[in-house]
C-alpha cells in the first residue's frame, strides 16, 4: 500500500479519486469537467505532480472511462502537467498513461493531440474494465 497524500476531489458532477492500485497510483476521473472544475484541476494536478516525485513512481494511471466530457479549459491543465514532467531530469521523469472509453470520440481527438506533444510521457490505452 502507498502512503497517498492526495484527498479526492469532489464537484457537483464530477470526481478525481486517486487510488492505490497494487502500488500504482490511479486518478480516477468521473462525471463532466467543465467550467465549475477548471480552476481546480491544475492546483490538484500539481499536488499530484509532487507526490509522484515524493514517491518516485513510475507512472500515473488516469482513467477516464467515466469521464463524459472535458473542456479545453480543463484540457489544458494536463498540459500544464505535462509542462511539469518534461522540466524534471530525464531519470525523473513519468509516464501518464491514460484509460479511455472507445466510444467516447473527445477522449481520441484530445488525449491523441497530447500523446503528439508529448511521446515519451503519455500513452492511451482502451480501458478494459480492469482498473489499470
């Protein structure tokens, strides 16, 4: 079991709970991110951005499965994010590998978009119901 320093984030409508999946750290994203949650996701993302290091992990599991829609307000904060991570010295560096839903069409036009940007950081994945 990790020792997360990270609370869930709750929002009429949407939710970011961070679990311990087998020593993997799973952000689980729920719901709707739009303008009600645009000013806390970068706050969050950076809070989590310091736990990776504090714990040196690997990677991040985002799964967005049940996330049903982003704006490109929010989407911007993985940006921002990713800003974070390519800053750190390469052997510090981590992955973000993101869990989606196929058939929700925002997740592979906006998460491909990021893969571009950023090859060695994110990956996509098709979430398969397993968690990670």
């Amino acid at each position: 079991m990790m020792d997360l320093g990270l609370s869930p984030l709750r929002k009429e409508g949407f939710s970011l709970e961070p679990l311990d999946s087998g020593g993997t750290l799973v952000l689980e994203l729920c719901g709707s991110a739009d303008m009600e949650i645009v000013g806390f996701l970068p706050v969050y993302f950076k809070s989590v951005h310091a736990e990776v290091q504090r714990m040196r992990l690997a990677e991040v599991v985002l799964d967005l499965h049940a996330l049903y829609f982003m704006n490109s307000s929010c989407l911007k904060s993985f940006v921002t994010w990713i800003d974070l991570i390519s800053q750190l010295p390469v052997r510090s560096q981590y992955r973000l590998r993101f869990l989606t839903d196929p058939h929700l069409q925002w997740q592979k036009r906006s998460l491909d978009a990021l893969r571009r940007m950023a090859m060695g950081t994110v990956v996509i994945e098709t979430w398969t119901g397993g968690g990670q």
